[in-house]
C-alpha cells in the first residue's frame, strides 16, 4: 500500500489506480462549473465495499481543484477496499 505521508505525482497515482482497480473502469473528467475542478471516479473492483462509495456501492468519487491528489485519494479508497474484500 502506498504510504500516506508521501505525495505522488500525477503519473504514479494513475499506475498504482489502474493496477489496484483489476482491469476496472475508471475516469477523470474537468469542469470548474460542476465540479469545482476535477472528478475522478473509480468503478470498484468485483466484491469489494468501502464506506464512501457511491450509486448502490458501485463507484468512489473524490472532486477538487487539483487531479494528482484526487486520484491518490481514489486508489487510497480502493485499496482499503480492497484490504477489506480479503479480510471478509
């Protein structure tokens, strides 16, 4: 798991997303009028739940002005999604 206390750039959040979410749609979509900035939104992988999921548990959204960090929390959500998915 990545270590929290240390940024990533754009480049190593959207590899380290991409391989936690299993082949798994995910997006990043800018609009300062609806969003405020950016919304990165990731599809969850196959059995896997996190408290701040949303659309039925489908989906973790994070929206801001700035991407890398939203796409850092994104992968954040899905790896402890998916710690838990392993714990159950």
């Amino acid at each position: 798991m990545h270590d929290k206390n240390t940024a990533e750039t754009l480049e190593e959040a959207i590899a380290r997303l991409t391989a936690l979410l299993e082949g798994r749609y995910w997006s990043m979509r800018h609009s300062e009028v609806v969003y405020g900035g950016w919304l990165v939104r990731a599809s969850m992988p196959l059995s896997a739940t996190h408290p701040s999921s949303t659309l039925n548990g489908l989906w973790i959204d994070a929206s801001g002005p700035n991407l890398a960090p939203l796409v850092t929390d994104v992968a954040n959500k899905v790896a402890e999604a998916l710690a838990m998915r392993g714990a159950a």
